[in-house]
C-alpha cells in the first residue's frame, strides 16, 4: 500500500554534548493525521548525531509506507543544509551518517527538506525525549 504524500517530522537530541541521546520519529499524512512514531535510544552521542540518527530512522520508517513524496521536516538547520547541499559536511563521523541518508532517500520519488522552528516539532521532540527517559528501542 503506497501513500501519495507523507509528512517526516524528525528530531534528535543528547543531554550534554556528547550525552544520553535519542531519536523520534513522527510520520503524518497531509491532514496530520499520525501514520507512525517511533524512538530509539541510541546511546551516548552528539546532539548532531542524534539529529542525523533521526533522520535516518525516520527514512527507514518512511520507506515501509511507500510513499509518492515525502516531506522531511527538522528544526535542525544543520542537518537539513547539509543534505541539501549547502553545507559541507567536514566530520568524519557525520559523513558516514550523511552517506546513509542520501542513500535512504533515493527510495523516494520526490523528496522535499524543511528547516522548521522548534516549537513545530514539538512530536518528534517528544519522542526524542522518551528515547532518552526510557534508554530503550521501541
């Protein structure tokens, strides 16, 4: 079953930097309505590293559904101009998670990347947030 659009709002974060991070995960189709949620911990990390774990959880997510299009929506700005092209990505570490999410985002038809402001993340956020509270995959 394929869904025409599908909305990705990813979001990562660690407490303390490199500390206690996850991953969240929530995919809606266009009238929001939830279609997934998903978290994971993902163990002691960079906040950057959390955001690109996200993104790709969010992708493999995205990618059981089959959408049409996708639309990834983060507040991370990093991450997205990265991925678009407009920031180099120097680190070593981000360049392998990069490489997985280019990779990702070829099962796609049509993709489109959107910078939002926190507090249009605030699901994504949560999850993130219980990855962390649990320390545990769901």
């Amino acid at each position: 079953m394929s869904s025409p659009t599908l909305i990705l709002y990813a979001d990562g974060g660690s407490r303390g930097n490199p500390g206690p991070a996850g991953a969240g995960v929530y995919l809606t189709d266009m009238h929001g309505n939830c279609i997934a949620e998903r978290y994971q911990y993902i163990g002691e990390s960079t906040n950057n590293v959390a955001e690109y774990a996200s993104l790709i959880l969010g992708l493999q997510e995205a990618k059981r559904h089959r959408p049409q299009q996708l639309i990834v929506r983060m507040d991370s700005q990093l991450v997205i101009r990265q991925v678009l092209g407009e920031y180099q990505v120097k680190k070593p570490h981000l360049k392998k998670l990069f490489d997985q999410v280019r990779e990702l985002l070829q099962s796609f038809p049509t993709v489109a990347l959107e910078h939002i402001p926190r507090d249009e993340n605030s699901e994504a956020d949560r999850l993130a947030n219980q990855a962390m509270d649990e320390r545990a995959d769901n």
